[in-house]
C-alpha cells in the first residue's frame, strides 16, 4: 500500500462527504454490484468484541419508493390526530421519489451482555459512516437522517426489532446533478480536540 496516496485519498473522501437531501438526486440507479461494494465497506467497521451489532435493511428500486410510502402510512396511523401534520406526511411519503436506495441502518443487540448499548450503538454509527463514506467514494449521494418514525417504537415493532435494539436512521442514496452543498465547521478545531 502506497501510504501517502492512500491518506491523502480517505482524508479527502472523509472532507468532501456531504449531506445532500434526496430532492436533488436526480432518479438514477445506482448498480446493483456499487451498492454491494459499498454494504460490503460498512461490514468492516470496528466493535468490542466481534458483535456485528448492525442490521442494515436495503431497499431498491421501487422497493425505495415503497419503504417511503409505508414510513409516511406508518406516521399516519401511529400519531395522535393532533399531532399529525400533513406536511411531514407528504414529505415523508415523497422522499424517495428520486433515491436508488434506501437503508434503514438498525442497532440489534446480540447475546453479549457483557457489551453495553452503547457501544453497540457506536459500531453501528461507525458502519453507517462507512456506508457514506463508500458512497462518497463512488460519487453517490447521501443522507441521514433521524426524522419521522425513526426513532419511534411503532417503527422497531414494524421491522421486527426487539425493546433492547435501536433504529439510528433512514439513510437515502442516489445520483445528483447538483453542485454538492459547501461544507462548514461551527466550531473551531481547538475547541473538540484537546492536545495534552
Ligand atoms: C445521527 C444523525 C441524524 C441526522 N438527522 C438528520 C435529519 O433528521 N434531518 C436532516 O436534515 N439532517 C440530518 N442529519 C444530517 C445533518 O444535518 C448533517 O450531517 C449536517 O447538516 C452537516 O452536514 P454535512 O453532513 O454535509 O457535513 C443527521 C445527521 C446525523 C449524524
């Protein structure tokens, strides 16, 4: 392995990842073996001791289209009437209108008692990255998001998910034509990173 190439490489795909919301993809499927890649690349992320915590569920195709329409029902009938806001049901309903894939990235707890949540959330945040980062190198499109049924009961019942397990996202992938947003930092560099 060329070192220098290689950092220079991850370090810029890690910088030009940006969230880009799946109104400015542009409808194109993404190859079936691209999108295997890249669930392959989520496979490899770190976790204390081995327990693949992440259960990823992958829609494509119509099949992304169909996962919106289910989560925008699924709103529907799990919130109280004066709270439904039929704003977010037409947004949630429309979402993957132009995305090749959807993922619903889930946290499932194993036999492992011994390893906190927590830290089984953190590996699977970690594959998630991964997934955007494999996209990103293959010049797709992505976003992540924790909006509408995602962190909801009614949700982890739907896709068969126990108490202990946790969804951390709807994730939407796709092709844009669009010039990517301009990343920022809010914070100063030295404010997160305390050399002592
Ligand atoms: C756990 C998590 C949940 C997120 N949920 C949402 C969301 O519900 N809606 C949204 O617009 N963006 C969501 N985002 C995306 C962030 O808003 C986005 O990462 C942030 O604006 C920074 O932009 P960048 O990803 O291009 O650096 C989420 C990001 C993370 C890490």
């Amino acid at each position: 392995m060329n070192t220098t190439h290689t950092a220079a490489a991850v370090d810029e795909v890690i910088r030009e990842r940006r969230t880009v919301k799946p109104d400015k993809f542009n409808g194109e499927q993404i190859p079936e073996a691209a999108f295997t890649q890249i669930l392959a690349a989520a496979d490899w992320a770190p976790t204390h001791a081995y327990t693949e915590p992440w259960l990823f569920f992958v829609y494509a195709g119509d099949k992304a289209q169909e996962i919106c329409h289910q989560h925008a029902a699924l709103y529907k009938s799990a919130t109280a009437a004066e709270k439904f806001n039929q704003g977010s049901y037409d947004k949630f309903y429309t979402m993957g209108d132009k995305a090749s894939h959807v993922v619903i990235a889930a946290m499932k707890r194993g036999n492992n008692p011994n390893i906190p949540a927590i830290e089984e959330i953190a590996a699977t945040s970690a594959a998630i990255q991964n997934l955007l980062l494999a996209a990103t190198a293959r010049g797709i499109a992505s976003f992540w998001s924790t909006g509408g049924m995602t962190l909801r009961e009614p949700f982890k019942a739907e896709l068969g998910l126990g108490e202990e397990d946790q969804v951390l996202g709807l994730l939407y992938f796709g092709y844009t034509d669009a010039e990517p947003p301009v990343g920022k930092r809010m914070r100063p560099a030295q404010e997160k990173f305390i050399w002592k």
